[in-house]
C-alpha cells in the first residue's frame, strides 16, 4: 500500500551493516538484492476481507540460489539434500507452512505465525 500511495519509492537501497541492499518492488512483491545477488524475494496477496495485501511467502528455489552463490557462507546447506531436508523438518516442525497451490518442484513456503 506504502508504494502504491507514493510513500516509498518503487526501487533504491539502504545500508545495513555496513553492507548496500537493493531494493525493487515488482507486481505484487519485492526483491531485495546484495551485490546483484537475489537475496529475498516475496510476494503479497490481496485480502479481500482486510481490503490490504497480506504476506504469501517465499520461493525456495530463490533461497537455495542464495545460498550456493553466496561465497561467504560456509555452511552444510550449499548441498540440495540437506537443504531440503532441513526444509522439511522446519515443515513438520510447524516453523514454516507449504503453500496450497505448491507443486513437488515448486516449493513455496509461508513462515508460521506471520
């Protein structure tokens, strides 16, 4: 709503620890970038209830890419297996909730109690 009014602006960066992080608003979400890496991507749903938009989650595959580009981040999760492994236990967990319309390859997730 904050864009569409004209309260931020559609695109532009910030500082964050000392590190730049890009910003763009696109459709119905926003993507965050650190350098012209794809950091966070997320989309917005229209609530017809609320007439606002509401979170709807993120991609994994976008988060995976992060992860294995990201050269400072040492860490077991580069591997696909244990990545998604560590997905589903945050699954059956309750942490984060498979979107509806998720296919087998699609993986879209929403955190729990957002």
């Amino acid at each position: 709503m904050a864009k569409r009014k004209g309260l931020i602006p559609t695109s532009g960066s910030f500082e964050s620890e000392n590190e730049i992080i890009a910003f763009s608003f696109h459709g119905n979400g926003c993507r965050f970038e650190k350098d012209s890496i794809s950091i966070l991507d997320f989309d917005y749903e229209f609530d017809s209830v609320t007439k606002d938009f509401i979170y709807i989650g993120f991609e994994v595959n976008r988060l995976f890419s992060f992860v294995i580009n990201n050269a400072a981040l040492k860490s077991d999760l580069k591997y696909k297996y244990i990545f998604l492994k560590s997905l589903l236990e945050l699954e059956s967990s309750g942490i984060i909730l498979r979107n509806k319309n998720s296919g087998i390859d699609n993986y879209d997730y929403t955190l729990a109690n957002v």
